[in-house]
C-alpha cells in the first residue's frame, strides 16, 4: 500500500502534479474503487485517517513563521470577523428558532 503511493510520488516528481494527487491516486488504485487491495470500509476509514494525518504533518512541514508574519495582520482581523459573523448568524438562528417556538406554545395556550 505504501509502495504504490511512493511510486506515484516518484511518477510525481518527473511530472508537473503535486504530491497530493499522488496520494490521491494512491488511494483511488488501493481503494474499494479501484484494484480492491482494501476492500472493508473500516480498513478505508483507518488509512484515511492515516493519509489525514500524514497529510496534515506534511503541511506543518512546510509551515513558516516568515510568511506568517507577513499576512499576520489579515490573518487575526479575518479570524475575528469570521469568528463574529458566525455567532451573529448563531444567534440569528437560534432567536429565530426559540420565537417560532415561543409563539407556537403561546398561540397553543390561546
């Protein structure tokens, strides 16, 4: 399982893909989809889970605090604005709810 994506890494580097399509690759050719090297989905679930895990090691690999710096600014303020309209659009919904709600038992109890 492990050889073919180190295969289709190295078909990676003499092609223009990047080493995500060849775990993707990987994973469509041992799947259920594909040549049925794994066949149960429990063992599915457990290599992706595996592959995610990998894949997010990978990303802290490759993670600098240089360019962090440079979108520091934009990073924080988009956080907290995305942050702010989700608990806005939080309790739009939850006020909405708990209205259709007060006003049913209230009309029930008319």
């Amino acid at each position: 399982m492990s050889r073919i994506s180190d295969l289709l890494s190295l078909m990676r580097n003499w092609s223009l893909f990047q080493v995500i399509t060849g775990y993707l690759l990987a994973g469509s050719l041992i799947g259920p989809g594909g040549l049925n090297f794994v066949s149960e989905m429990v063992q599915v679930e457990t290599v992706a889970q595996f592959g995610v895990i990998f894949l997010l090691f990978a990303l802290g690999l490759e993670f600098s605090t240089t360019k962090l710096r440079v979108v520091r600014t934009v990073a924080v303020l988009g956080g907290l604005l995305q942050n702010f309209l989700f608990m806005c659009l939080c309790g739009i919904i939850a006020s909405e709810v708990l209205l259709y709600c007060l006003v049913s038992h209230l009309m029930k109890s008319i």
